[in-house]
C-alpha cells in the first residue's frame, strides 16, 4: 500500500480527535492548553498535506500563520492562568466557578 | 520504507498525543507533548515542507513547552488531579470521538479520487525558505503585518494582564 493524501488526513483527524477528548475529559487548565495545541497541529498536518498534494504554497503559508497565532494564544492563555492563579489559587476547571449562581 | 517511516512517525504523533491526555502530571504531559510535536515535525518533513517542519521544532517544541514547563513549576500545583471526569462527560468524548474518528476512516470509503498521487511519485513545490520569502512578500504582506501586529498585542496584553494582577494584589487583605 502506498502513502497518500488519505493517510496524511487520516493522521490529522486522529490527532484533532485525540485534542477534542482530551479537552472534554481533563481538569487541569495546563493541560487544556496542550490539547488545543495537539488540536491545532492536527489542522496543521492537514493543511500541509493539501498544499504539498495540491501543488500550492497557500496551504504552508497558513500554517506558518497559524503557528505565530498559536504562539501569541499560549502566551496570553498562560499570562491569564497565572492571574487566575494568583486570585483563586486554583488551576482546576471544577473550582473556578466564579459565575456560577 | 517510506511507507514505514511514514507510519512509524505516524505512531509516534498519535501515541505522544494520546499520552498527553492520559497523563496525571502536567510535567510528563509537556514532556511527551516535546514528541509529539516532533512527530509531527518528521510528517511535515516527509511530506516536503522543511522550512515548516524548522519552525515546528523551534516555536513548537522549543519556545512553547518551555513557556508550559515555567508556568507548570511556577504555580507548583498538586502533582495528580484529584477528581475524575464524570461518566455524562466521558461517554459524551468517546462518543465525539469515535463519530470524528468514523469520520475520517470513511475517506478510504469514498476519496478514491484522492489517490492518484502517492507520496512517492510527488514532485517538490518548492516550499523552501526562499519561496516563503517570495509569497510573504507579495501575496500574503498584509496578513504578515497583521500578524505582526497581532504579537505586539498580544505582548502588551501578557504585560497588562501581569501587572493587573500584581496591583489587585497588593490593594487587596
């Protein structure tokens, strides 16, 4: 059997899948952070896929976006766990329920 | 052997990830994230993008997992969670899970016409650095500014959100 484009998409939904799971099940907000990151690197294996079998660089310029866009989102995303920490000295989803009632 | 290389980076992608969620500490998650971002940087890599799969390496598993590993040893958290998902929640992500999984299997069903290349017989686009260059610069100049400016917001908001806390802080008992 040879490698296609099929292959390639095939590890991409995994790993998009792999994130979406791990998103529902875990508690810890570091963690969640990782999974969005396995999410987003799904979408990025697919991308590169399509424009390398499309015969385009579109594909592998958006990936280079989204990577700088993920930078910036970690960066943020963890300056804010760490104020979020500071405050309620928690980084458990199950404990910030500060809206709740 | 591409065929093999192609399925052991394959195994080593899917099993870092799934590692990462099944993981207790969030030190050994961020570790085995490191591999599974370097499986993803030997796809990219097979498949011709190197210059991506440089930027992979570098942003991904350099820059990010490091910023994971200070803020994980900074907040000093407990090792192990303490409480499990609920069993709403967890039938809820397997089903999920197996309806995207059932979802991709089935472009084996129905994406034949996918199959006329293999990876083998794929001529080089040319993703090099140079012609990253070239389409940054004439195609895509106002999405690299925006994302330029994107980072310098981005910066400025991490600096905000810092001293904001720190203020409230001090105010506060």
């Amino acid at each position: 059997m040879t490698i296609g484009l099929n292959e390639f998409l095939v590890v991409s939904g995994l790993l998009f899948t792999i994130g979406f799971f791990g998103l529902l099940i875990r508690r810890n907000t570091l963690v969640l952070f990782m999974c969005l990151e396995i999410m987003l690197n799904g979408v990025n294996v697919a991308l590169v896929a399509f424009s390398q079998f499309n015969g385009t660089m579109d594909g592998n310029l958006m990936v280079f976006f989204i990577i700088t866009v993920a930078a910036a989102e970690v960066a943020v995303g963890l300056a804010i766990i760490v104020a979020l920490f500071r405050k309620r000295k928690t980084v458990y989803v199950q404990e910030l329920n500060v809206l709740k009632n | 052997m591409v065929d093999f290389l192609f399925y052991l980076f394959a195994l080593i992608t899917t099993l870092g990830a799934g590692a990462v969620v099944l993981s207790r500490n969030p030190v050994n998650a961020a570790m085995l994230l490191i591999v599974s971002f370097m499986g993803t940087a030997s796809l990219f890599v097979m498949l011709g993008a190197y210059f991506l799969a440089a930027v992979q390496v570098a942003v991904y598993a350099g820059a990010v997992i490091v910023l994971f590993l200070f803020i994980i040893m900074l907040l000093n958290v407990d090792v192990a969670e303490r409480s499990r998902p609920s069993y709403v929640t967890l039938a809820a992500g397997l089903i999920a899970g197996i309806l995207m999984i059932l979802g991709t299997l089935e472009l084996f069903e129905r994406g034949e016409n996918f199959t006329l290349i293999t990876l083998q017989e794929l001529d080089s686009i040319g993703a090099s650095t140079q012609s990253f260059g070239v389409e940054l610069f004439t195609t895509y100049m106002l999405p690299f500014q925006m994302a330029g400016i994107l980072l310098l917001i981005a910066m400025l908001g991490v600096i905000f959100i810092s001293k904001r806390g720190k203020e409230a802080g001090k105010k506060g008992p």
